[in-house]
C-alpha cells in the first residue's frame, strides 16, 4: 500500500481549535450528525480514562433533539445524556454515536437498555466498540429489539479519535507517540544544548493538550540534566490532568531536586533503571516518593518492548515520548512506537554537534528508512505539525 496523505479535519488535538462547525456545515445529511457527535466526544479528551470518548446526537425529523457526552469515567454515559436532553423526543428519532453502545453493567447500567427504553427508532454507530464485553453484543441487542444499527458512519475519524482506547483494548499495550520539536533543518537544540524555545505559544499549548490525553510522558535522562522539566500538563482552566512522568536513568544520575520529583501533583513519578545502578541512590529515590523500576538492558539500551509490556499490565493506555533523542531511537529500533508527532519550527540552527531528533546508529541505506503512512500536515502558530503512523502501530 503506498502512502496515504490527507488534511486532518477530525479529531484536532488543540482542544481550543476544534473547526467541526464550519465542517459540520458542509456535510450532507447523516455525516454531519456523526462529526458533531466526535466533536462531542473530544471535549472530555484526558477525562474518561479508562473508558473512551463517546458523543451522540438525537435527531428527529431533521431536527437535533439531544446531545450529550461521556463526561468522565463513572459519569453517564453519552447515550443517556443525549436521550434526557431530547427527552419526548427520542421515539422514532434516530441517534448518532461514534462507538457501539455498551450492553454490560459496570459503574453505569447498559446504554442499550437507555435506548430501547425510550423508543430510539434507529442508530448510527460510527465502529463497533473491540471490548470482548461489547464487540458486537450492543448492536446484536438493539437489532433483536427492532432498531436498525448502521455502523461504518466517520469510521476513521472515529478511530483517530480514540485510537489509544482502541490499540490498549485490542493488544494490551499502550499506544506510544512521540513528539518532537525541530528546526527546519532537523535540530532539536543548539550545539551547546539550548533548545528553550524552538516553537512557540500556540505550539506549547497545543502539546499540553496532547499531555493531558495520555497515561504517562517518557524522557531521558539527559533531558532532566539538560532542562529540569516539570512535565506536567498545563491548560486553561486548571483543568489539565498530570500524567506519570517516566525517566529512563540507567545508572540513576537524576538529582534529587529534579522538579520531576518535587512538582508532580496528582501524576507519580517513576524512574526506570538496570542492576548497574546504585541501591543507595535507589532508596534515597524511594523515600522521595519516586517509584524505582529496575529492567534488564536490550544491548546498550533498556529493553523498550517489556517496558511498554510492563505498562500495559498496569493500565496504562497511551505513552507520549517527549525527550531524548537515544530514548527515541531505541522505541524506534524496539518497534513500539505507533506514531510520530513532529513540530517543525521555520528557523535553521546549523552545526554539525546540534542534536537532531533521533539518535543511534541510523540506517545505512535509505530502504532501511522508517516510513509512515497517513501522513497529516497542520498550521500550528509559526509552526508546521506533521503526523504520521507507523506500519507497526495501524489498528
């Protein structure tokens, strides 16, 4: 398959530049109901962990009745948002959501029995929900009730919009992204190591937003001793989530007043580490409140692979490497990382000692090159956000 290139449209990871309207507007019929139910459904980016986005739209006789969205995990679900707004409304109106609706008990009762309760004529459901508890459960039951379910509807974008959800519920990994910050000539940082800022405002912001959506940051160490990053997430409101901060320190050189370890609220900090380093400075780590994660080294690195096992084990769905150049050439080298997310600034740096964003050995022939595929281009402040997914990481 040859690569596939598109303008992204859905879903935006800048929570505050969300363009649906505009888009919804050009949309025929039942597409634009879906893409607002998306656009629904991003609102609670970061919110509804472990559960996914979920929006949905009632309409009845071309007219919108109800939305609502999964607010948080716990929270009613979009279903019955949606269908307590609409309230008289929903018999025979159709309903729009952008994953299957659940059949099963859990914090919440069953959005199937919500649905059939109050009369929904049909449902649109953009892609079946891939949890074994629901897979194809929630349609089959609303068909068996006598309500047509129509899947396929924004599928992609749908996808997109919770692929950390889908790759988790299918593998039991996290989905791992990378993000970086470049010059136009592929710089990370000056030669003397001065990389504060190669983007701007805009640019920042929009990264906070993608902190907030995932489980845990990854960095080296290197990075810690270079800029003492807090690595926590930032966005208007406080509203922000902190996620597990992950520093790989294979000999523990992390000082104890990282601001890693002292500004970490609600996100723990843990530090991966091999045999080689020092029990001592290992406890000392301990006391500061720092989980110390001893691995076995794949070559001269960690191994990557049981990392990413490791994390998955534990829940964590998404992991977003931020620093390091090593550190991503050996998740690179590993194949575990899903897809990159590269910010490329309009300025030149030079230098043949400036660090670019990929270290190692490199390939020696061009048709060794990682490749991506469905490739996305963004205006970002000053900036051009390039997006791409690797073979490895298609869901």
């Amino acid at each position: 398959m040859g690569e596939e290139y598109r303008e992204v449209r859905l879903p935006r990871r800048n929570l505050r530049d969300f363009f649906y309207e505009r888009e919804v507007m050009k949309e025929p019929g039942e597409e634009k109901y879906m893409l607002r139910a998306l656009e629904l459904a991003g609102r609670a980016r970061g919110l509804t962990r472990p559960n996914p986005m979920v929006g949905c739209v009632i309409v009845r006789r071309g007219a919108v009745a109800g939305e609502g969205f999964h607010q948080r995990a716990g929270a009613p679900h979009a279903e019955v948002m949606a269908i307590r707004e609409a309230g008289k409304e929903t018999l025979g109106a159709d309903l729009y959501v952008n994953l299957e609706p659940c059949c099963h008990h859990g914090r919440t009762p069953p959005c199937t029995e919500a649905i059939i309760t109050a009369g929904i004529g049909r449902v649109y459901a953009a892609m079946e929900d891939p949890n074994p508890r629901v897979s194809g459960r929630g349609g089959g039951i609303l068909s068996r009730a006598g309500i047509p379910v129509t899947y396929g509807l924004s599928a992609e974008s749908a996808g997109r919009l919770n692929e950390t959800y889908l790759k988790h519920v299918r593998t039991g990994l996290p989905f791992v992204f990378i993000k970086s910050a470049v010059s136009l000539d592929g710089k990370t940082a000056t030669r003397t190591g001065d990389s504060r800022w190669i983007t701007g405002e805009e640019e920042r912001a929009v990264v906070h937003d993608m902190r907030n959506g995932a489980d845990a940051i990854l960095v080296g160490i290197g990075t810690v001793l270079a800029d003492d990053p807090r690595l926590t997430t930032r966005v208007p409101g406080g509203k922000g989530r902190n996620p597990d901060r992950v520093v790989m320190d294979p000999l523990l050189r992390i000082p104890h007043r990282a601001k890693v370890l002292t500004h970490g609220g609600e996100g723990k900090t843990i530090i991966v580490t091999t045999g080689l380093a020092s029990g001592e400075r290992a406890e000392k780590l301990r006391k500061l409140g720092a989980e110390v994660l001893v691995m076995k080294k794949q070559g001269q690195f960690i191994d990557m692979k049981e990392l990413m096992t490791i994390f998955g084990k534990r829940g964590v769905a998404s992991v977003m490497i931020e620093g390091g150049s090593e550190v991503a050439a050996s998740a690179l080298s590993a194949g575990v990382v899903d897809k990159v997310v590269y910010f490329i600034a309009p300025t030149i740096i030079g230098g043949k000692e400036a660090p670019g964003a990929v270290g190692g050995e490199g390939v020696s022939s061009l048709r060794d090159a990682i490749s991506l595929w469905d490739l996305s281009y963004t205006r970002v402040g000053k900036s051009i956000m390039v997006e791409g997914y690797l073979r490895n990481g298609k869901n």
